[in-house]
C-alpha cells in the first residue's frame, strides 16, 4: 500500500517582522508480504490560488519564509520476499506564479528558503530524487532580496539501487527600488547502502542593481558499503551588479567517496562574476573527486576599458582538488603562496594623469610553490576587450607563473 500524500500551506501579513515557515510530509508505503508499498508523495500547494507559503510586511519588516517538503519512504517485503517500495520523489518549483510553493514581499529584507527532499527507498526499492526551482523578481523591491534553494536525493538501499540525485536552482533578480540580490543553491545526492552515491548539481545566479553576490554548492552521494562510486557534483555560480557595486560567485563542488575500490565521483565548479565602474568582482572555484575542473572568471570596466577580465582554471586529480580564484577591480591584496591545486588572476585600475593603468598579477600552484615557466596544467589569463591602439604593454595570452606585475597603459 503506497503511503499518503502530504501537502500543506500557510500565510501571514503584518506590520513589522514576519516569519512564517510550513512543511508537507509523504507518508511512508506500508510493508507487504511480497512488495513493499511506495513512499507517499509531498508538495507545497494552494490549488492555483497564490503561493502556498506566504508572508508580508506592510512597513518593511523583515520577512522570512520557509517552505520544506519531504517524500515517504518506500516499504519492506515480509522476510526481504519481494523488492521494497520506492522512495516519493519531490520537487518544488516557484517562479512568481499563482502556483508557487514559496513567496513574500517587503521593501525591506526578504529572505526566501524553499527544501525538497526525496524518500528512502524500501530493501531493493528506488529512491526519491529531489529538484528544487526558485526564481524570482524581486516584485515588491526588496532592498536586500535572499533566495536559498534546497535539494537532498533519498538514500537507496540493498541490490545496488543508487542514491537519488538531487538538482537545486535558484535565480533572482533585484533590479527593483536599487537592491542587493544574494543568491543560494544547495544540492547533495542520495546516499547509497550498496549502489553508487547520487549525482547532485547546483545553479545559482543573481543579479542586483547595486551589487549581488551567487553562491552554489554540490556534494555528490556516499557509496556506504561494498562497491560503489561516488554520485558526481556540478555546482556552477554566477553574479551581476548591473549598476555597479560588489559582484561575488562562489562555486563548490564534492564528488562522493566511493567504496570497495570504487571511484569518487567527479567534480566541477564553475563561478563568474561582472560588475562596472571599477568596483570589485570576485570569483572563486573549488571542487573535489576523481577528475574535473574548477573554473572562475571575473569582469568589470575601469577608464576607458570597455571591458577587463581575469580567469583562472584548475583541474581535479585524485591526489588534489582544484581550486580557481579571479578577481576584477576593487583593492588587490597580496597574493600568498598559493596551495597544492590552486590558481588565481587578479587584475585592477588606476589612474595617472592621462593614462589609465591595469595592474594584473596570476600564478598557479604546484606541490605548494608556484610553477616556474609555462605549464599546460594550471592556467591564469587576464585579458582586455575592446581596448585602443594606444597600447604599451599587453597581457600574455595565458600564464601559469610565479606572481608578477603586468601594467596596460591607455590614455584617456
């Protein structure tokens, strides 16, 4: 017999702070004598009538809503006779419709978190894979709009049934009254008793008028015991202060240890930042597992530079993760010695009379020193777009040195 479906839903309005916060749960399948029963399913639902999770202030108050649903485990067989029921799969999806799971509106802070989960599966039964969407637009102009998606795959259980994979998706937007957006997405695959781990991946993006900042992080399932591979993890951020301020992505990633000689899953972490005016933009990749890459990019304006970029790339071993770090703009501090997997390009401008200069340093780390000429491994570039003729000192195409000074001259 398959387990209840669960749903729920609440709302509130004030004058000042507002939390509000609401959760549905699938019942779990009911043994059987030959198969167990099927996890129940769980959403977050008005019936079209608006989203099932809301809150407000009227004076711009804080708000702060929270909206979680989980899937029935699936059931057993009497005596491990037959397979075990399926764990509920669940997925949550607000995008600024009447059908939402979540939403809110202040002028103030908004923080939106809205969680999925899948069920375990029965002895032998499927697990619940779990997707969490959140988009938004900022519709009430929040000054400081916060959207955090959640996703965490059900664990599979015994005859090599993997973990359930996990997908987090989260994008805002506040462009509205001049606002922040802070951006969040979290996914983490399935466990597995025998299987391989559950593949997780996470996207985060946000966009603010006068600044944003995306964070995105992945860990790929366990393989418990015997023989399994790690789930795989892609975790990718992106950020945009569309009228300047601080941009700031930060991009993780972890595949899942595998068991019994089994592999890790594979890893990849990508993050980009962009603003203008020479303010700061930021990035910064790691990632973990058997093989993959870290990657960031970073992009802002200074002078007359339409456009000036630093990247860095960093691959995944087995022995070492990767790590990427690129900034654009804003204050330079010094670069220590970077560790074993590391690479880095930054690069930031200044005035000097007539002329605008672009100061840049990159390296990359190998066994904890920087590598010493050109290495087809650890990669930094910084490079300029659109640049005029007037130019003294460009930067090398690509480089993976020990730190140095580059400066590009341009008159304004």
């Amino acid at each position: 017999m398959q387990g209840c479906i669960g749903g729920n839903g609440a709302s509130g309005i004030a004058g000042g702070q507002v939390e509000i916060s609401a959760g549905a749960l699938g019942g779990n399948g009911a043994n059987g004598a030959l198969a167990g029963g099927g996890g129940g399913s769980a959403t977050l639902s008005s019936g079209g009538l608006g989203p099932a999770v809301f809150g407000s202030s009227t004076t711009g108050g804080t708000v702060t809503v929270e909206g979680v649903a989980r899937g029935g485990n699936g059931g057993g067989a009497f005596g491990l006779a037959g397979p075990g029921g399926n764990g509920a799969s669940v997925s949550l999806f607000s995008n600024g419709s009447l059908t939402d799971a979540i939403g809110g509106g202040t002028s103030g802070t908004l923080n939106l978190m809205q969680r999925a989960d899948g069920g375990f599966g029965g002895p032998g039964g499927s697990a619940g894979n779990a997707t969490s969407t959140l988009i938004g637009s900022n519709p009430f102009g929040a000054s400081s709009y916060n959207l955090t998606a959640e996703a965490n795959g059900g664990k599979g259980s015994i005859s090599n049934v993997p973990g359930g994979s996990a997908t987090a998706t989260a994008d805002g937007t506040a462009s509205n009254g001049g606002g922040i957006a802070n951006v969040t997405a979290n996914a983490t695959g399935g466990e597995s008793a025998e299987g391989s781990g559950g593949h997780a991946t996470a996207n985060a993006t946000a966009r603010g008028a006068n600044g944003a900042s995306a964070t995105a992080s992945a860990r790929g399932g366990l393989a418990d015991t015997r023989s399994g591979a790690g789930g795989s993890a892609s975790a990718a951020a992106t950020s945009t202060a569309m009228l300047g301020g601080t941009a700031n992505a930060v991009a993780g990633a972890g595949g899942g240890s595998g068991t019994g000689g089994s592999p890790a899953g594979d890893a990849s972490a990508t993050s980009s930042a962009t603003t203008i005016n020479g303010n700061a933009a930021r990035a910064m990749s790691a990632a973990s597992g058997s093989s993959g890459q870290a990657q960031a990019t970073a992009q802002t304006n200074f002078g007359n530079f339409q456009s000036v970029q630093s990247k860095s790339t960093s691959p995944v071993t087995v022995l070492d993760g990767g790590s990427a770090i690129a900034q654009a703009g804003g204050v330079l501090s010094p670069n220590p010695i970077n560790p074993i997997g590391q690479s880095f390009s930054v690069v930031s401008g200044s005035v000097f009379g007539p002329l605008t200069v672009a100061n840049g340093s990159m390296g990359a780390g190998n066994d904890g020193r920087f590598t010493n000429g050109r290495s087809p491994i650890r990669k930094a570039l910084v490079s300029h777009r659109k640049a005029a003729p007037l130019c003294l000192t460009c930067f090398p195409a690509t480089r993976s040195e020990s730190a140095s000074t580059m400066r590009y001259f341009k008159s304004l």
